[in-house]
C-alpha cells in the first residue's frame, strides 16, 4: 500500500485527564506529542490507563480535563474522514461474513468508496491468501488477527491506533505478527500508537516508548527506540536491545515503588 498525499499526521495530547463518574482517575495530567508516521508504545501495568488514553486519542472516550489534537483536528473530525483506525485484542471479525468481507468491512463503516483492490492486496500482504472465502469460525487465532489489522488498514489511516492486539495469542504466534505486521503499517506512513505491558514487545515494535505509572496514569519515562529497521526476531539477544529493556523494567520497577509509597502515606 502506498502512503496518501497527506503529511504524517502528529498527535497532541495536552493537559490530559480523565476522571469517570465512579470517581476514578484512569489518566492524570498527560502532555504528550507523538511523531507523526512513527510508532510509539504505550507500556504500563495492567489497569494502569493505557487502554483509556488510547480511547481518547480515538475519540472513543472525551477527556474530563485537556484535549487531543490530531494534524491539528479533534479525532473525530479523522474518525469521520476515515483516517483513523483502530484494532482491538478481540478481532472482532463478523462470524457471518468471509474473511474478505470482514477486511472490506473497515472501508464501509468508514463511509468510504469499496476498493476491492486494496483490499485483495491486504489479504496477500497480511499472508491469508488463498482464505478470502472462509469465514471467521475457521481461521486460527493468528489470522484473525491478521485480518483485523488489514481491516483496520484498508481505510488508508493516517493513524492507527492497537490495543494490545497480540496479548490473546501464543507466544509463537506473538513472535511471528511482531515480524510480519509493523512493515505494513511503516509502508503506508501511519501514524502508530501501540498499548502493551510487553516490555519486549514495546521495544520491537516501536520507535519510542511511553512509560506509564500504574493508575492513574502518568509518564514515567520517554524512551527512544533507535534501533534499525527491519527488526529480526533475533534481534531480541542483542545488547542494544536488552538495554532498551533494562531501561524500561527499571522505569516501570521505580513507578511501582513510588505508587506503593504513596499509597503507604
């Protein structure tokens, strides 16, 4: 797939909070700017926010305090020129629909034109050739995921925004989608947000990591990813890269402390 005429789309998140009616704080005074056409991942504990500021950068959730631009537009104005995506840990496939169905799906919630092309190519670049015509009930957990993420792409997103979309999976399967899929998103010039509790799954995948407190969610750290592209799994032994992961663990580690600190007082 070849990148739209549109610049990298960056993304803003000023001043951020949100609070919920229950009286819970899920993201406490976030300002961030994400790069536009760079991946960046979101790494926190389990339940610490990541998930709810990933919402908000969709425009799934309103922020109780701060906003979020995106190329200098409110998510919703992206949301309704179909420039933004999002995949989920559930695929979320239709079981009722084909495999090429459901891909075609993402262009038709998005209110945009059928391109059969583009979608026929995603198939072939997410390596489910061959299973157009089967349905979700006969593919494996690994090529469902694939499907969701080519559905997600055939809208040509500017951003794309996924949610722990490998944490259902064997940890084969998790290694061999780390592999297959970035290229597809770094070809067509996305703008990538990542939520994980993966340490080495962050640093494989992205150009920067975000550190996030447990709840609520604060930075902790920011921490370049300058290591090459393509990334092979066995980059995962070299020193460069289990730096990046000693920094991160040390980042999280120090975030626990001082929550249970806090909550100590």
């Amino acid at each position: 797939m070849a990148p739209d005429d549109h610049p990298p789309a960056a993304i803003v998140c000023a001043g951020l909070v949100k609070r919920f009616d229950n009286g819970m704080t899920a993201v406490d005074g976030i300002d961030l700017t994400l790069a536009g056409g760079r991946t960046t991942a979101l790494l926190g504990p389990s339940g610490c926010g990541k998930s709810t500021l990933l919402r908000m950068i969709a425009g799934l959730e309103e922020p109780s305090i701060g906003g979020i631009t995106i190329a200098g537009q409110p998510p919703a104005a992206l949301c309704r020129q179909g420039s933004l995506s999002v995949a989920f840990q559930d695929p979320c496939l239709l079981p009722w629909l084909t495999l090429r169905q459901n891909i075609a799906l993402g262009r038709k919630l998005a209110r945009l034109p059928a391109d059969p092309a583009t979608v026929d190519r995603l198939i072939d670049l997410v390596g489910l050739g061959g299973f157009q015509q089967m349905r979700p009930a006969a593919l494996s957990g690994g090529m469902r995921q694939r499907a969701a993420i080519a559905r997600a792409l055939a809208t040509r997103p500017r951003v794309l925004l996924l949610d722990e979309p490998f944490g259902a999976l064997d940890a084969l399967t998790r290694r061999q989608l780390a592999q297959d899929l970035p290229p597809l998103w770094r070809h067509a010039g996305a703008t990538t947000v990542l939520v994980t509790h993966s340490v080495d799954e962050a640093v494989m995948l992205a150009d920067r990591i975000v550190v996030l407190s447990p709840r609520p969610a604060r930075v902790l750290a920011d921490i370049p990813v300058p290591l090459d592209w393509p990334r092979r799994p066995d980059l995962s032994e070299a020193p460069a890269f289990r730096r990046l992961v000693q920094t991160a663990l040390a980042a999280l580690v120090r975030g626990g402390e001082r929550s249970q600190a806090v909550a100590a007082q």
